[in-house]
C-alpha cells in the first residue's frame, strides 16, 4: 500500500539541471520527514538533502548550492531539483520518507541519474 515512485531520472551532461519526483501514496506524507539520498556503484549509500514537515531543508556539502529540496504536501510529492551537475553527481537517487513522530520509515525504488558527457 505505501510506495515511494521516484521520477525525472535521466542522462544528463555535466553542468546541466535534472529535478526528480518523488510521489508518495499510503502515507500521511504531511507528517514524514522526506530525504533524498543517492548509492553509486561500490559506494554505500549517502543522503543528499532532507526537508521536514514544516519545510525546513538541510543538504550534504557536496549538493549545497547546487541542489533544492521542496515539497508540496497538497501532491505528496518531494522534489530534488539539480543543476551545475558533475559526473561524481551520478548515482541511483532515492526517495525517503521518516515519521516525524516515530514509526516505520520508507523507500523508494530510486531512479538513476548519469551525468556524462
């Protein structure tokens, strides 16, 4: 019942933009903590950006300036917009969803993004 649907994944050259979706169903998104994180090949998994239930934002170092997490609870979704993108950029970028009162945490299938020239 509850699914994460990331999309907006794509080839992308390096300096260009790429904003992925993330759609969320089963969940009263309004009360999740959404976060974005992203897996390249051989690497463990690193978290991106996150935004709170009152739209509070952070982000890791290496996205800040470059990227904007934003959500609409009207549409259950949670965006990821990128630009200035860069190769190490690449990577399958995963959608998550955190309770803010505590309770099971969520992920999506993720959606691979590939920043080549």
């Amino acid at each position: 019942q509850v699914q994460l649907v990331e999309s907006g994944g794509g080839l992308v050259q390096p300096g260009g933009s790429l904003r992925l979706s993330c759609a969320a169903s089963g969940i009263i998104f309004s009360i999740y903590a959404m976060g974005w994180y992203r897996q390249a090949p051989g690497k463990q998994r690193e978290l991106v950006a996150t935004v709170t239930s009152s739209h509070t934002t952070t982000y890791a170092d290496s996205a800040k300036g470059r990227f904007t997490v934003s959500r609409d609870n009207a549409r259950n979704t949670v965006y990821l917009q990128m630009s200035s993108l860069k190769p190490e950029d690449t990577a399958v970028y995963y959608c998550h969803a955190r309770p803010v009162l505590g309770g099971r945490e969520y992920w999506g299938q993720g959606t691979q993004v590939t920043v080549s020239s």
